[in-house]
C-alpha cells in the first residue's frame, strides 16, 4: 500500500483539504480560518436565549473601620439603585471562606450563564505584575509571596501574568512562589533592558516585541511554572488599535505644544503678534502630562500601552469563567492613560465579566521635575496615574493602595475578600437592551465600607458556549505565540516559498504528524480521532503575517495506522502568503488528550 498523505491547497485565504489515499480519511471540518494577512469573517452562530435569567447579581463586600469583614448584615442593610431607581432585593446570601482541602484538579469553571448565582467556595487571582520596579520601596513582592505563601486558602486559585507570558491556575501556592523569587531576582534588570528599547518614538510607532534575548530571560523565568504561553492581546484587537491610536494623537499633541512654545518664543523676540494654532481641548489634554517632557512622556506611554493592554487580555481571558475574578494589578507608577475616561471604559469591561480590578502601587510618592522644581504643577501625572488606579478598583469593586506597604496593600486585600454578600435584583427596567446600567449599593450601619461592581451590560442572552472550540482556540493561538518547541505531539516540518505565475508568493509546508500520544479510538476496525492543525506566518523582525487553522477528522484502518506509526500522520497545504515572510510556525492540537505540538521552520 502506498503512503498516505494528506493533501491540501488554499485559494483566496480558504483551506481545503483534498481526499486521501485508501485506508485514510481526515475531512475538514465546517469552520475553516485561514487568515493569511487579512482575517476573513466568521459565520455567526446564534445566540441562545435562556430564559428567565434576569435576576441581576451584585457581590458586596463590606468591612468595618478596621478593615475587617462584616458578616452579620441583613438583606435589610442594603439598598440597591440602578440608574437612579431603587430596585427590590430579591437574592440574599452571606459566603465566607474558609479553608477546606483543594480540588483533586486544576483549572476553572467554564462561564456558562452571563448571570449566575452559583456559589463559589474559594477565591480566584491572577496577579498581573505590571512594568517597573515592583519591589523598592513597599516591599510589595516580598508581601505577595508573603500572602501567596499563607494567606491564599488551599483551595484558593491563583495564576501569574507579566510581561507577555502567564502561568495556567493552580492550587500549588508553593509552585506559584518560586516563580515570583525568580521574578523578584531578576525583573528590574529585564525591565530597564525593555525600557531602553521603549526610548523615542520608535517605542509608540514601532515594533513591539521583546527582544529575542530579553524573551529568552523571561521564558525562563517561567519555566516550571505551568506555563503553556502567552496570553497576551491579539495583535490588531480593538481595544488594542483605540488604545494606540489615542497614545498617538497625545504624542501628536505634545509635539505640537512643543512646536507652540518655540513660535511664541521666536514671536516674543521679534516683537510679532504670536497666532496660536493650539486648540482649548489640546490644552486640556494635554496638561495632564505637563510634568513630563515629550521623552518621559513617550516613554510612560509605552509602559501604559503594555500593562493596559495585559489587563485587557486578563479580563478577556477570565471573562470565560465562572465565579467573581480578582485581577490583582501591580504597577511603579500608576496609569498614564492616553484617554480621559479610558478608566472608565476598563472598569465598565471588567464588569461585563465579573472581575475586580485590585490595584497596588508599589513605588510611594515621586515628584516629577518641570523647569529645574518640583511644585504643585509638577506632580499633575502623578496624581491622574494615582486617581486611575483608584477609579478603576472603585468601580469595579476592588481595592487600591497607594504609596503604601506592600504588606498593608496585602493584608488588606486578604481581609476584604475572605467574606462576599451575594445580592439579587429583578430590574425594574424590564428592557434589555444590552445598554450598560450603573448601580449603587449602600449599607445602614456606620463606619463600614462597602465593595461592589458598579455596573453591568443588560444582557440575558450569551452566545452559544462550545467548551471544545473555546478550549482549542485558546490552546493554538498560546502555542502560535510561545518562541520555543512543544513536542507533547511531536511533529516536522518541511516549508517552502515560491513565487506563481501571476507574481503573488505561495507557501507550501509538509508536515508528518506522530501518532503516538495521539488519543484514537477504535472502533469497528478504525481508529478515530480529531486533530487541529494550525500554520502560522512571521516577518524577520519576528512580526506576525496571519496564519490558519483547520479542525480534521482522523480516521485510520488498523494497517494504516500501524504504518503511520513509524512515519507519522501526512499533512501537505500549499497557499498564497503576503510577501515578508521569513519564518513558519505549525501548531497541531488534541483536544480529547489534551497536548499540543509545534515546530517552526525558517524559509527564504
């Protein structure tokens, strides 16, 4: 019998999967991704309506003036406003957490209702470790190890994200505390080598990669941590383009208020009548930076554009799962925000996925200098960045310390989460509409202060919820951005570029797939999987150009498959690409073993 071989051939950005040889069938799969240069719409599955889910949640916490939880309030303590209507409470109850054994398993529940009033019996954190010195002068490392060491419950989730990678959950707190040692030892340095390349304004309009060897330091500093891959925010996602493109008309604005003052000085020594170009709203915007110099300012930028967009791809990446979310964000400096109510639109997105936003400032009170002094004008960033971190733990239900401790910001943070009041309403606005609502709750005892999520989209429908797709599409975009060779599935790969008769270039790749931890099923003499494979397309400068994946059904007969042992599974595609191309990237991915592999291959 002949080899098999899977043979492919995309035209127009569509993959199509030609038949294959006798004894083996892998049939493409309804969904097809291609995305070579330019994503192509997806079909649109439709909504499921699941009735009756409209009574609203609304987690409070509330302690007294020592900080400490109160647990002995009454449904009749509260009072709930939506929009300024007060709304009758119609769910009432009181969660504390204490310790009890962890689960046999790692991981989270899959969201599966927008509102849920499941009850959750441990605490969810992912700490994000924001850019900057983190551990001088509050001690704010030594105080997370401190409480990720004795103060996290044992069944108590918890993850790390920093820079662009991030560990999976677990309930291995030691495991989780290793990591941050290493992170301590050797962030600082990592982070001024990255600060060096975020000099000028190369750091706005160019590249935003990591430096090959600074990512080699920070892989390693992950390793052994559970880490899969990144989860940092896919290039070209929306909130990532505004986000930029507001960064840039600020640069834009400093440039020209730079270019004002020279004209007015020129104007003043030539005794000419200055005409000035700079616009009411310029100067509003723009005199919250007024301490920083076009450099700084350029500089502080593109820390904010990482950190803002890491705690995006946070709350993007829990908005899948159940239960309330702590986001525990630490920063030097605060949130230099390109946008004045960007503090706003994070806490509304956070809300929609029911995750807190805690905020820990870790470099105490700095005075920016402006003409040689430092005067009240010239700590203006300083308070906007504080007053972001407050708003967005405000709205969101979270806390915040500034120029604090690190072991205070800790304590507190342990204390106000170690007991939740769970609220229901039924709106009395019946019309959901999916308009974002404001809501306040107040409680009848003095002295007490009170932590809830300020707000909600009015939904009652989610989408169609496929744990298989979310899962899998997870799995291969971490593994596209992860710079190193996984081999749970061990696969080759042979790639090549030509140019076509009509000018446009073609890549084809030749991949042979190893069976062997493969998870088949056998099955009247066949055995039966289903695999993902997934092509993925970088520039020189390690830039992404678009890629594809394809679901395939495995079917292989029993002397096909003894064959396909020593040979591995083929897979061949061929398909136009942009120009630029210079490396290739080949993900395949089994959901029902859970393992993925990858391998990558440079090509002229």
């Amino acid at each position: 019998m002949s080899e098999p071989r899977v043979e492919g051939r995309v035209r127009k950005q569509t993959l199509v999967l030609l038949t294959l040889l006798a004894g083996l069938a892998i049939a493409a799969g309804p969904d097809l991704s291609a995305r070579t240069g330019q994503q192509q719409p997806q079909p649109q599955k439709p909504p499921v309506f699941r009735g009756g889910v409209t009574l609203v949640p609304v987690d409070v916490r509330v302690v007294d003036s020592a900080g400490k939880p109160v647990t002995d309030l009454k449904a009749e303590d509260f009072t709930i406003v939506e929009d300024g209507v007060k709304q009758e409470i119609r769910h009432f109850a009181l969660q504390t957490f204490a310790a009890t054994p962890p689960p046999p398993k790692d991981g989270l529940a899959l969201r599966e209702e927008p509102l849920s009033f499941d009850p959750q019996t441990n605490r969810i954190f992912l700490i994000v470790l924001g850019r900057g010195k983190l551990q001088e002068p509050s001690k704010s490392i030594d105080a997370l190890l401190g409480f990720v060491r004795t103060n996290l419950l044992p069944q108590d989730q918890v993850a790390v994200f920093a820079y662009n990678r991030a560990t999976t959950f677990t309930t291995d707190h030691q495991r989780v505390a290793g990591l941050l040692e290493r992170f301590k030892l050797e962030h600082e340095e990592i982070d001024f080598k990255v600060e060096q390349q975020m000099m000028g304004l190369a750091a706005i309009y160019g590249s935003k990669l990591i430096p090959k060897d600074l990512q080699g330091r920070i892989d390693k500093m992950f390793q052994g941590s559970g880490l899969l891959a990144s989860m940092r925010l896919v290039p070209g996602a929306p909130a990532d383009k505004r986000i930029e493109a507001d960064a840039r008309r600020q640069i834009d604005a400093q440039i020209r208020q730079q270019e004002e003052a020279a004209r007015a000085e020129g104007a003043a020594m030539s005794g000419v009548q200055n005409i000035s170009i700079w616009s009411g709203l310029d100067e509003v915007q723009t005199q919250m930076f007024a301490d920083l110099s076009l450099e700084d300012f350029v500089a502080t930028t593109a820390t904010t554009l990482q950190d803002l967009g890491n705690l995006y791809a946070a709350i993007d990446f829990l908005r899948h799962y159940e239960g309330e979310k702590h986001v525990v964000y630490f920063t030097e400096k605060g949130l230099t925000l390109p946008r004045l109510e960007e503090d706003e639109i994070l806490a509304a997105t956070a809300n929609d996925a029911r995750v807190v936003l805690d905020t820990v400032e870790t470099g105490g009170l700095y005075a920016a200098q402006k003409d040689g002094s430092a005067g009240p004008d010239g700590r203006w960033n300083q308070t906007f960045a504080f007053k972001t971190l407050r708003t967005i733990a405000e709205l969101t239900g979270g806390v915040s310390s500034i120029a604090e401790k690190g072991a205070t910001a800790m304590n507190r943070l342990n204390d106000v989460t170690r007991a939740t009041y769970s609220l229901g309403f039924y709106p009395s606005n019946a019309y959901w509409n999916g308009a974002y609502r404001k809501v306040t709750v107040k409680v009848a005892r003095p002295g007490t202060t009170v932590y809830y999520r300020h707000g909600y989209y009015a939904r009652k429908e989610l989408a169609a919820f496929n744990r298989r797709e979310f899962i899998t599409s997870d799995r291969i975009k971490a593994a596209a951005r992860f710079r190193r060779t996984i081999d749970d599935i061990r696969v080759k790969l042979d790639a090549s570029i030509k140019r076509s008769n009509d000018g446009t270039f073609e890549l084809t790749v030749d991949v042979k797939i190893d069976p062997k931890n493969l998870a088949f099923q056998f099955v009247e003499g066949y055995h039966l999987g289903k695999l993902t494979v997934g092509v993925f397309l970088f520039g020189e400068s390690g830039n992404g150009l678009g890629g594809g994946e394809q679901n395939a059904d495995v079917k292989l007969a029993d002397d096909v498959y003894k064959k396909v042992l020593g040979s591995g599974i083929p897979f061949k595609a061929t398909f136009p690409v942009p120009s630029g191309v210079r490396r290739v990237r080949v993900v395949v991915y089994d959901f029902k073993a859970d393992l993925i592999g990858s391998t990558d291959q440079f090509v002229l």
